[in-house]
C-alpha cells in the first residue's frame, strides 16, 4: 500500500497517526519531492472512480495563486492531468493507492471502510 503525503501537512499527519495505530503498513512517498507522474495520475483518477476536480488541492496556496477555480473548468482533462503532475503541492493529499482502491483525501470513516 502506497501512502502519499507532506509530511507538514495536518491533514496527512492524522492519516499517518491513524494508519499507525491500526497497523497498517504503508510505503510512504512525499508528494513534492517526488510528483506524480501524468500516468500515475490518469492511473489513480480511473480507478477512483472520482472527477478529476476531486485530485486538486483547492485550498493549496498554489491553486489559489493560479487562479485554477477560474481556469480548469475550460482545460481538457489532458491539461489537467499534466497541470496535476507539474507540482506535487497541487495535489490533494493524502492519497492511499492500494491495487484498485484510491482513497484521495483524509476521512476516518472512509479509511475504515476501505482499508
């Protein structure tokens, strides 16, 4: 089981926390040090199951520096796919990758289902 995150981030920081005291054991991967590659992205978004909209960062510094609440809604998914792999800090994180299963985001409920 891959675990994506940044280590300063809060939200990551809980999921880790919980993933440890159930015993789950993971692979970490830090997100700006090493970006998702297009594929990977395009890989993770058909198996979620999720919109594309739902892997961006929205309340990340970055997105709002790039004003990308105005600009994605015109950008093809390719665009998107590629923006999202420019820089690990656009993406929303933690990501769990387990197989088929892509648990984007951190929700104490949804990791209890899905893990």
């Amino acid at each position: 089981m891959l675990f994506i995150w940044y280590p300063k981030c809060s939200t990551c920081q809980k999921a880790r926390k919980w993933l440890a005291e159930h015993h789950i054991e993971v692979e970490e991967r830090h997100i700006k040090d090493n970006n998702p590659t297009p594929e990977e992205i395009r890989r993770w978004h058909e198996r979620s199951g999720l919109p594309l909209q739902k892997f961006f960062n929205t309340s990340g510094t970055l997105y709002r520096q790039m004003h990308l609440s105005e600009k994605l809604p015109q950008m093809s998914e390719q665009a998107k796919i590629e923006l999202l792999a420019s820089d690990g800090m656009l993406v929303k994180r933690p990501l769990i990758i387990d197989g088929d299963t892509v648990i984007v985001g951190f929700r104490e409920k949804e990791y209890e289902k899905l893990l």
